[in-house]
C-alpha cells in the first residue's frame, strides 16, 4: 500500500474525467450477492480517455514493471494491452464484489496472471460507508487486512488461487457517491509456484458465495 502515490494534481486529472454513469463505456455485472459495479469495457487505447491513457502507460511501462519485479520478487512481468478485466471500476450504493480468488489465465496471449495493482480515486471517501478492500486468510475464515479505498491510495497484491478478496458488504455511500478505481493486472510466461494452485486449468474467479466455482 502506497499512499500519494501520484501528484495530486495527476489523480485530480484522472477523476475529472472519470466517466458518468451514463457513459456508453461502462459495462455493467449486476450478479446479486456476487458483484454489482460497473467496468469500462476498453477495446483499443482510443477508448481511454487522455490523462487515464497517460497514467495507463506509465504503469505499464517497463520502468514500472521492473520496479514492481523488485517489490514482489516476481520476475518477467507483462502488462496487458488488450486490458482484459482490468481498466476503470466504479461501484454505487448497495453494490459489492463478493470474497473471491482471480482467474489465473489471459486467453489471448497465453500468460499467467501474478499482479493486481489498484489506484484509488474516491477524494472524500467515509470509511463509514464501507467498501474496504478486504484480504482474507487461505481458509476463508475471515478478513485479516482491510484497506479504505482513499483518494491516491495504490495498492500492490500478488493474484492466485489462495490470495482471495473483495468488498462483500454492500456499500452504504450516499446516491451521488460512488467507489470509484482504476485497475491493471500484470503476468508472466512463468507459470505460478505450485503451493499457488488449487485449480490448474484455466479459470476465471472462484467465489467464496459459491464454494470457489465460478460465475455460470
């Protein structure tokens, strides 16, 4: 977790020109009890608009990846040019994204997903509202480390099959409020260590609310 990562004026960039909730980019998941938000649906880098394309690039930069290899001890990292699952989140009131593990594989270019990297860009945030990021321990028995979601806040997590999380409380924002976060997932050629694998097909997430099976 790193706070202010950025200068403030960059994330008061990015916020300015975070979608509406009536943007033709987002694509809703409306799953009851397992995830309800809203995600830019990215196709082609024209999609993003120009100061999250910028902070889009320096986090894929090798610069970066080679600096979060360092953090992580995760060598050869891969940023992900088609954006799959990952881009701009924006969660409203009452909704929630249910404890899970992530799925493991990109299809497109046949790598291992290993990183999450999140930037926070909720400038008034309550925490009363709820909406932490919540890390749980490998038997699911309960959150051992929960993370508000403030403004300029980055947070950096390795993604595998016992690394499971979300914010599964609905949030109680007010209507004009919402969670609001950019996302990027990085990979590697490398498959996981063994002890990080519990599923060795391809999968997409495994949630807590269904026994770790995923979404029909």
């Amino acid at each position: 977790m790193i706070d202010n990562f950025f200068s403030s004026e960059i994330v008061e960039a990015l916020l300015e020109e975070f979608p509406s909730d009536s943007d033709p980019i987002w694509e809703a998941s409306d799953q009851k009890g397992i995830q309800v938000k809203l995600r830019s649906n990215w196709h082609l880098e024209s999609d993003i608009r120009s100061e999250t394309r910028s902070v889009v690039h320096f986090l894929n930069s090798g610069a970066v990846m080679k600096r979060l290899s360092v953090l992580t001890g995760i060598e050869k990292l891969i940023s992900d040019p088609y954006f799959t699952g990952g881009g701009l989140n924006c969660t409203k009131r009452d909704g929630l994204l249910d404890v899970h593990a992530d799925g493991n594989w990109h299809h497109a270019m046949g790598v291992h997903r290993r990183l999450n990297v999140i930037l926070y860009l909720n400038k008034t945030w309550d925490p009363n509202w709820g909406g932490a990021l919540e890390l749980w321990d490998e038997n699911l028995n309960g959150c051992v480390k929960s993370i508000d979601p403030l403004f300029n806040r980055l947070i950096i997590f390795e993604t595998h099959d016992l690394t499971y999380h979300g914010h599964p409380t609905p949030l109680m924002c007010p209507p004009d409020q919402s969670r609001k976060s950019l996302i990027l997932y990085y990979y590697t050629a490398a498959p996981r260590p063994e002890a990080q694998v519990l599923v060795e097909r391809p999968h997409r997430a495994l949630w807590r609310k269904r026994q770790l099976k995923e979404l029909a």
